[in-house]
C-alpha cells in the first residue's frame, strides 16, 4: 500500500483509503471469463450419469461436497488449494437411502436421501462440515430430490418430487418440506388444496395429466430458489410446466404460475433472438429454422436474485417427460395423426428429415377432443429465461444458445454426453438440454452460469439488467475427438455452485461444476476485467 499511495494527493489516498474501508464488496468488472483451474475424478465414467451430480462448498473447513449417486456415497473434497483439490473422505449414505442433493450453511452440511422405494418418505440427513460426523435425521416427503438453506441459514427448503412407480400404480403427493435448523424439525407445504380444481388449472395452462392423479399427486417439485430476504421459495414442477410459490414462515402453497409455451414459429422473439430450433436428427445437417411448434419450458434449475428490491427468477428450460411402463406420454410428430386443416401439410412435415422425428408431447394438443392433433407440443425451451416474481416473461435467450454452438463446434453440434461421433443426434430431443445453473454478484453486477447437459459447455451471461442480459461467453473443454469416453474430459454439467471472493479459499471468485456423466468435479476461477 505504501508503494501504491507514493506520488498520490494526500486528498487522494484519503478518499481511496476511505473507499477501502467503506466498501467491503468487490470492484465491478466490466466483464468476467471462466479459467479452468483443475479437474478431480471423484467417479468413474457412467453413461447413464450420477458419478457427479450435486456440489457445495463450505468455506470454514474449505471442504467440498459432491453427490456421488452411483456408488452411494457424497465425496468430500478438499479445496484449500482449488488449483489441486485433493479427494479427503467419503460420507456413505447407503444405510439411509440413495443420496440426491447436498447444501451447507454455517458449517452445517444437508443431504436430500430418497428411500428404497423412493415412493416411501425420504430424509434429510445433517452433518458437520467439518469432520462429516451425523447431527441427525429429519423425515420429509417422497422422493426428496433437491435442497436449499434459506439465505438467512435459519431453514432447509426441500423439493419431494413424489414421482410415481413404474408401473404408475403408486403415485405419492409432491411436496415441499420447511425444516428448521434450530430444532431440525419439519413442516409440509402440500398441494392438496388444489385438489379439485384441475380442470381450472389446466385452463390456465398448468400441465395435469398423470393417469388418475389429482394435482398433489401430478405437481412434481423439481428445484428450489429463495428469495434475498429469506421469505419466499420459488419451486419448479418441470413436468407441469409451472413454478409454485411458498410463504416460508407458513409453510403453505401461494400459488402455482403457468409459464406458458415457446413459439417456435417466430423468426424474432421479442428479446434480441429468434425462437428456431433444429429437431431432427436425421436430416444429415444443421437445420436451426422456423417451425409449427410449441416448446414447454419446463425448467429444471431455478435461481432468484434481486434488482432494484424486486426478485426476478432464472430458469434452465431443460425440459422432462414421462416415460413409464405404465403411462407415456412421448410421441414422435410421424407418429401422430395431425389435424388436417392446421397442418395441411402434414406428410411433408412429418418426414424424418422435418419434424417427423421430434419428441412431442400427447399429453397437449388435441384442442377440440377429435382425436387428431391441432398443435404440437415439445419438451424444454433449449434456452434460459429470465421471469419477474410473478412468473411473467421478461427476456428469453432464445434459439441463441443453439445457433452459437453450431457455430463453435459443428461438427460435435447436438452430441450426446454419453458418446462422440453423435453430431446431430439430441436434435430431436432437447438440443443442448440447458440445465445446470448458478448465479453470482461480483461488485453490483450479477453472472449467470448455465450448464448445457448433454452439450457439455457452460454459458456465461451478464443478467444484472434482466430485460437486456449480455452473453459474455462459451467454454467447453469436452474433447470431442477422444475414442475412449473416459478421457474425453467433462460431460454433462449436473450441478453448479459460485463461491464468492469473501469465502473463496484463494481470494478470487470461483465456481465449481460437477460432470454427472465424467464423473468429475471441475474448479474455474473467474478472471475479472476491470
């Protein structure tokens, strides 16, 4: 500092001192970029995913948590050094049941463990950060897939997303449980007060269509976001293709908001893009156009941050069927018979180099109950949205995400996260399929980072205006060349987690990215440009 004030105004270095101490928040970069820092095996390579889903960092012990649902278990990491992270311990979840997700708070460590049959009442499990030792066991509901402590750290938000069996003969309620911290115990904020109101629900465009299921049954909680002042949850039910409000305090469903569908009809969308998609993978070509489509949103990951003292909420449109034994509702547009007089069309549009081969939805689009299809329905918006609190629209990325990578990597354009050589081939279902995401302030300016599934690469937008984000960049270090999946590097982006400057071990801002399929937890550090 001595150095840096010489030469200075004495009224200088007394304003830039008071600066120092007034403000103890980051500078705010004109832009940030993600460096790759280092890459830890915590699993092995799995096709099928689960090797690395869900991380979280605890910045006492400096420890790093990441669901391993392969092996049973939860990786604990050490991350002192985030250049050379180092595996420390195993905590094995096995004896309670399979674990989903994890989240710390003031030293304490959540786990979300679904049981065996996951149609049965799941546990949170609490740990110390510091050592993994067991605190103890809470009962929530069924299927517990996501958790989240409440900015305040005074409460645990837990999505049960109560999906059925596969036969779909038992169907237990979605739920979202409040934990308290303090005395570990919960309460339920259910759905059945909206039993009996299906029919007027699904006017407003709430997707209910389980086979005989009321709408506790068919609301299936999928992620959770908080709002800044600890008052609110904001949950995702991606089959329903809705976002249901909680008051924390009370434990009770607010609301359910429809968030509406996609049209892929439109060459300008409104919000600086187009709203095209490529849906064929059979049509040997990139073919990002226009077509007479729908596309459910249907976020997976939901964020929350504030502008100006309003919330607004970030969603990844990944996009979800259901594909059971006992009921399915996919269909391949060649598949379905297609109302004559809206697509008069419709032999060409149904070959497999057109739509023919896109994963639709029957579950919408017969309108007038005759038993052919008057619209088409597909899964995930292959975008991220930007919504007010109230789940009304303020900007969506559009068909950018798409277009920008056919542009990078044509020839790996659409792969699967599973195999090379599969240019093209998740075309007809969910493209890049958005679905990890973090959000993180540096300074006055927030960064959303999203996580392509099946693409592999991570996104990096400036969305501190919400209606006017800026896309700052695209990285994927998956080695598309590579003939043995297990060292082609990061696949399948699963879960995210940003840790500010304040409680990063080296002092810069990072991020970590856990790969489901790779098996692998990846450490970035944000390079800031001032």
């Amino acid at each position: 500092m001595r150095h840096a004030l010489y030469g200075m105004s004495l009224l200088a270095a007394l304003s830039l001192a008071a600066c120092n101490d007034d403000d103890k928040t980051e500078k705010t970069p004109a832009s940030i970029e993600l460096v790759k820092l280092a890459t830890l095996k915590t699993g092995g390579f799995n096709e099928d995913g689960g090797g690395a889903e869900i991380p979280a960092f605890d910045p006492a012990s400096k420890r790093g948590f990441v669901v391993n649902a392969v092996d049973g278990r939860v990786d604990v990491v050490d991350l002192s050094n985030p250049a050379a992270p180092k595996a420390l311990a195993s905590i094995d979840t096995s004896t309670l049941g399979a674990a989903n997700s994890v989240a710390v708070s003031a030293g304490m460590l959540a786990v979300a463990i679904e049981a065996s049959p996951k149609q049965d009442p799941g546990v949170v499990a609490f740990y110390k950060a510091s050592d993994s030792s067991l605190i103890g066991t809470v009962i929530v509901g069924s299927l517990p897939d996501m958790l989240t402590f409440t900015p305040d750290g005074r409460y645990v938000v837990v999505a049960n997303e109560g999906e059925p069996n596969d036969d779909y003969t038992v169907d237990p309620q979605g739920s979202v449980s409040i934990i308290d911290v303090a005395t570990r115990t919960a309460r339920t904020a259910s759905f059945v007060a909206f039993n009996g109101k299906e029919d007027e629900l699904r006017a407003q465009g709430i997707r209910i269509f389980g086979p005989g299921a009321a709408a506790a049954q068919d609301f299936e909680p999928e992620y959770v976001a908080v709002s800044a002042d600890s008052a609110t949850a904001y949950v995702s039910l991606q089959e329903n293709n809705a976002i249901a409000v909680i008051d924390i305090a009370t434990a009770t469903v607010t609301a359910v908001q429809p968030l509406g569908y996609k049209d892929h009809r439109l060459a300008d969308n409104g919000f600086g893009s187009g709203n095209a998609l490529d849906p064929s993978d059979r049509d040997s070509a990139i073919s990002i156009s226009n077509w007479p489509v729908f596309g459910m949103y249907q976020p997976d990951t939901i964020a929350a941050y504030d502008v100006g003292g309003s919330t607004y909420l970030v969603t990844a449109n990944e996009g979800d069927a259901r594909d059971y034994d006992g009921y399915s509702e996919e269909s391949r547009v060649k598949s379905l018979p297609l109302d004559p007089v809206r697509f008069p069309d419709a032999a060409t549009l149904q070959a497999d180099a057109q739509l023919g081969r896109l994963n639709v939805t029957t579950a919408l689009g017969d309108t007038d109950q005759d038993g052919d299809f008057d619209a088409l329905y597909s899964f995930g918006g292959r975008s991220f949205s930007i919504r007010r609190a109230d789940g009304s629209l303020v900007w969506d990325s559009g068909d950018f995400l798409e277009h920008h990578i056919a542009q990078i990597h044509p020839d790996s354009f659409n792969s699967d996260h599973a195999e090379n050589d599969s240019r093209d081939s998740r075309s007809d279902n969910k493209g890049p399929e958005p679905e990890a995401l973090a959000l993180g302030r540096i300074g006055n300016k927030t960064f959303a980072f999203v996580g392509m599934e099946r693409d592999s690469g991570l996104f990096v937008y400036d969305i501190s205006n919400p209606t006017a984000p800026q896309f700052l960049q695209y990285l994927n270090l998956r080695d598309f060349a590579a003939t043995d999946m297990a060292l082609a590097g990061d696949l399948g982006p699963e879960g995210l987690v940003f840790i500010p400057a304040a409680e990063s071990p080296n002092g810069e801002p990072l991020l970590l990215v856990a790969n489901e399929v790779s098996g692998t937890l990846t450490l970035y550090r944000i390079q800031q440009t001032f």
